[in-house]
C-alpha cells in the first residue's frame, strides 16, 4: 500500500504564532521539529496498517522544513515547488491508496487558529461554489481528481470539523484549539500518539466515502486583503473584477480552479 502525506506547519500541537513557522525565525528550531514528529507519528501509524511506502509532501512555505534524517527508510521525500499546480499535493496519482494530512489548519476567514489562512496570508476568504474553502477543500479534491481517498487529518479544532463535514468517515485528530491570538493544545508528546493510532485506524478502514464529488462547474471568488491584489488578478484570463477587492472565476474544470491560484495567488 502507498501512501501520500502532506505535512504542513500552522496545524502542529503547541503553535500560536508565526514566527514559530517562519524559517528565518529564531522560533523556528523548536516547531519545525515538532512538525517533523507528527510526520513521523503519521507514517509509524500507515506503516501498522500496511503501508511499504509514504510519499512526504514537505507543504509549508519553503517546502524545506521536514528534518530529514529523522523520517523513516520507507518514506519518499518531496521538498520545494516545482510550479505544477497541484502544490501541496505534488507527487500524488492514482496508484496511491490514500492521502492524509498533518499540520493542517482552518481556513482564511475562519477564527478557530491564530494562523489560520488559505494558500497566502493576502486572501480574506476564499469561496467555492458559495462556500468558504480551506487549503483541506482543495487538496481533498485534487486527490478525488486521481480517484483518492482522504483518509486522515492533524491539525487544528476547525480544520478537523470542516474535514469531517466535507469528508464524512476521515479520521481526525485536533491537536489544537484556537481562541482569538491563543490556543490551547495538547502536549507534543499526546499529539503524536493520538496521531500514531489515528492513521493506522484510518488506513485500516474502509475509506470509500472519502472522495468528494467533484461539481460540474466551479465559481471561485477570491477575496484579497487589499484592492492591488484583486487588480492583478484580475488579469489572469478568464478571471473578473468582483467589486473592487475581490475577483471572480468559472470553469467546468477544477484543474483550472488549480491552475488559477497557482498563478493569481502564489
Ligand atoms: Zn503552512
């Protein structure tokens, strides 16, 4: 069995500020190695299921934060961006049993972490079909497009709820609880375990609810924090001015939802 993890930062029990997930940050020796742990919490639990290879997408800022002589023998490693549009779920195809996620966090607009954000800290809210969507919304679909289940998440109180709301059997662990600029959290320690046994059991069910439908037709409205962002993106083809902070997008293609963000937002 292969499976896919996609680790990102903002999600790791104990974080509350972002220096502690900037890499230039003295903060950041501590949270990046807890990052790790939890990455490696996670494929000791695929590893009882059955998985013989994880594929680690390293998916936070950099993509180079993952300590790598601390990740086990059967895990690939995919650090950087190489600019194909799946981001944060680049190294995925039809081959793998499932993704999961570790780290994750609620979404732009959302107050249920001090961090939380969609793909960049200039997007107020993103909006697909009407609704709110997290970077969890994306990549679970981007993984339905290669026909793959989402089968675990880490990460904050929000982000777990939302998960269970779009993805109605994944397992969740919510390491955190955001409140206003705080939160409170589990110990690294209880984190890692919860995340150990929730993997295994999420791997060792059956997963088949776990892909979303994907819409015959996509409106995505990206809203910015300031009006020079929507300007510029109101240049990428296809998108439209959307009151003066904000750009619409429609397409029957959700790799051409992808393919927008990539270029109008990163
Ligand atoms: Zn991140």
């Amino acid at each position: 069995m292969k499976v896919f993890l996609s680790a990102d930062i903002e999600g790791t029990a104990g974080i509350v500020h972002w220096d502690e997930a900037t890499r230039t940050h003295s903060d950041y020796a501590e949270f990046h190695a807890l990052m790790t742990g939890e990455v490696v919490a996670a494929c000791e639990g695929a590893r009882a299921a059955g998985a013989d290879e994880i594929v680690i997408k390293d998916a936070h800022s950099s993509a180079r934060n993952l300590i790598l002589d601390r990740l086990p023998d059967y895990a690939r490693i995919i650090r950087g961006w190489s600019g194909h549009p799946d981001l944060m779920m680049y190294g995925l195809d039809p081959d793998f049993a499932a993704a999961i996620y570790t780290g994750y966090h609620a979404k732009a607009g959302s107050d249920a972490n001090p961090l939380a954000h969609t793909l960049t800290g200039r997007i107020n809210r993103l909006l697909l079909n009407g609704e709110m969507a997290s970077e969890l919304t994306l990549n679970a679909l981007c993984a339905a497009g290669y026909g793959v289940p989402s089968a675990f998440l880490s990460g904050d109180a929000g982000i777990c709820a939302d998960a269970e709301a779009m993805l109605p059997g994944i397992v969740t662990v919510a390491t955190l609880e955001g409140a206003g600029y705080g939160a409170s959290s589990h110990s690294p320690e209880r984190a890692r375990a919860m995340i150990r046994e929730g993997v295994e059991r999420a791997l060792s069910k059956d997963m088949a609810g776990q892909i979303p439908t994907i819409a015959d037709r996509f409106e995505m409205i990206i809203e910015f924090n300031n009006p020079s962002d929507a300007y510029k993106a109101s240049w990428y083809p296809g998108a439209k001015a959307h009151g003066p902070c904000a750009v619409a997008f429609e397409t029957t293609d959700f790799f051409e939802i992808q393919r927008a963000l990539r270029f109008i937002c990163l």
